[in-house]
C-alpha cells in the first residue's frame, strides 16, 4: 500500500471520525472493542502508519517485544524464549509472549500491536509471518521455522545438513529400512526430508514411501505415525523423527505393540530437548543450539530498532549429532 494514506481515508473506511482514530492509536483502551476492530481492520489494509510515530520511530518506543509462539508447551521452544528473554532484559525490554496455536487472527492481532507502536518489535517462532508484516516495513525477526521471504530477516539452523547426519549414523549402524516420521507442512520439515532422503541416495537407497509418515512435532502424532507404519505393513529396523517430541510418542507406541527400543526398532530425533537425555532409553538426536537461536534473534531485531535501514540478514546455525541408547545396530534375522 502507499506510504501516502493519510488519517482522513483511515476514518473514512472504517465509518468513523478523525478523532477516533487518534484515540484508537493513542488510548485503545477508551475506544469500544468493536470500534477498535474496525480501525485496526482499516489501518491493515489500508497499510497506514501515523506520522508522528514514523518520524519518532527511532526515538519513541514501547520498550516491549512480542515473542510468537505456535505451541506454548513444546519444551523446544521454551528454550529459544528463555534465550530472547536473556538478550532483551539486558537491553532494557520486555517479552510479550503470544501462544498463537497456529491461529491467523491471533497472529494479525499480535502484529497490530507493532503497527500501532504499542510494541518495538517481532520475533516470530512459526513458520510464516503475520500479513501485516509481509511488506518488511515493520520491525520483524524470524527464528527456527524460517521463512524464505527475502523481505524478512531470518536466523534457523542446518535442517538438511543434520537430517542428513542422523540419516547417515543410522546407516552406519547398518540400518537400510530406515522410516521417517516428518513434521507438520513447513520448510524445515521439507528441508529435514531432504536431507533424510539424500542420505539413502548416497548409499544407492531408494526411499520406500510407504515408510514417510507425516505428524505435527507432538508426542501423540508419533504414537499415531507408529501405528500407520506398522499397519501399512512395510519392514523397517530404524525410525528418524522429525522432533524429539514425536520420537518419545514413537518410542511409547512401539512400547506399545511390544517391540523393544533399540534392540528391535532403533528410534532417533531432532531438537535435543532437555527430556531425551532423561528419556528410557535416552534419545540420540540433532541438538539445535536452542538458546543461541533466541538470543541471535533478538540481537538483530535490536540492531532493526537501532537501525531501520539494516540489510535484511538470513543466518543458519549449525546442529550436533547426539549419539545416547535409543539407537542400535539391527537385530540379526
């Protein structure tokens, strides 16, 4: 939208007065929550920023962050929001952490409070960017589930890279039926598939598709997965999880069927949440330097803040195999 919208074409779309507006942007809580909808839904499609705020933006601040989250109780997460949380105390911010459960409204709500100068800033966790951000105009970090928006600064680790080495350990093991139980659409998960499935090509290994299950990063779509590979019939001694999170359920749905870990199925994952080291059997897995992720995303929304013409960075961090006793070599047959 033009830099151009003025504060009358504002009133004008959402049928109300020029003071209004003001209010809106300056005292939202006076303003009744239907009005407030409106003028919000207005300065979004409108992409109206006051001027005022504009010419003050380097000087004038919240002194607030919000941190977006799709899941709240994945402990992976937990990790990356105590490192945003470290950066942006010692410098002299709060953390607004907002559980979006992947909900669009909840999102755009979120960013509105950036668009109004009631917040600096946005770190998103999820694997797209609120609408209102889209344009690069507001101050805006993504982090893990990166976004390949050229506009949007983005700092996520080497998906391919360790997929491929947890691959790589499991073949060595001499494992060659080995599943993959990938995560919710997103570009990690394609990017995690992508380096399971150029691990099999280096050794000559045609991936067997009816061993690629897909769930959601939690414990319950692994224990399910378990369930679809087993149905589905086709033999494998190895699974790769695309989380730890699902590698535990995966572990408690083989449990399930009576089939021991590593001695009959070896299981692996990705993450290296605090839980797989303490895990029966602890879980090899790709550590992701978690709290790295965090603190880095916060610095370059700062260096944003400080400086609203800073080049728009994508950083990759790399990741660690972990190597504890869920994974073996394969029974003998």
């Amino acid at each position: 939208m033009s830099r151009r919208t003025t504060i009358k074409q504002v009133a004008l779309e959402a049928n109300v007065s020029v003071a209004t507006i003001s209010r809106a942007l300056q005292n939202p809580e006076v303003v009744a929550p239907a009005t407030l909808e409106r003028v919000q839904a207005a300065i979004q499609k409108l992409g109206y920023f006051p001027n005022a705020q504009a010419r003050n933006l380097r000087t004038e601040r919240s002194w607030l962050i919000i941190a977006l989250v799709p899941d709240i109780a994945n402990p992976f997460f937990s990790e990356v929001i105590r490192g945003i949380e470290r950066v942006a105390h010692a410098n002299g911010y709060s953390v607004l952490l907002g559980d979006t459960e992947y909900d669009p409204d909840r999102e755009e709500r979120y960013a509105q409070l950036v668009a109004t100068r009631q917040a600096d800033g946005i770190v998103t966790l999820l694997p797209h960017t609120p609408t209102i951000c889209r344009s690069g105009r507001l101050p805006i970090v993504n982090a893990c589930e990166y976004v390949t928006d050229k506009a949007i600064t983005s700092i996520y680790v080497d998906n391919v890279g360790g997929a491929r080495a947890i691959t790589d350990y499991l073949l060595l093991l001499g494992h060659r039926d080995i599943a993959l139980i990938n995560g919710r659409e997103s570009p990690i998960s394609s990017d995690r598939a992508r380096g399971y499935r150029d691990a099999l090509a280096a050794r000559n290994i045609a991936p067997d598709e009816r061993l690629i299950v897909s769930g959601d990063f939690g414990a319950e779509s692994g224990v399910r997965a378990i369930e679809t590979l087993l149905a589905g019939g086709a033999p494998f001694s190895a699974v790769f999880c695309s989380s730890d999170e699902m590698a535990l359920g995966a572990i408690r749905g083989l449990r399930a069927r009576g089939l021991r870990v590593p001695e009959d199925v070896s299981v692996a994952g990705f993450d290296d949440i605090q839980l797989a080291r303490f895990f029966d059997p602890p879980l090899t897995t790709i550590a992701q330097p978690k709290s790295e992720l965090g603190e880095e995303a916060m610095r370059m929304l700062l260096d944003l803040l400080n400086d609203p013409l800073t080049p728009v960075r994508k950083r990759m961090l790399p990741t660690e195999l972990v190597i504890r006793g869920s994974t073996g070599a394969p029974r003998e047959t």
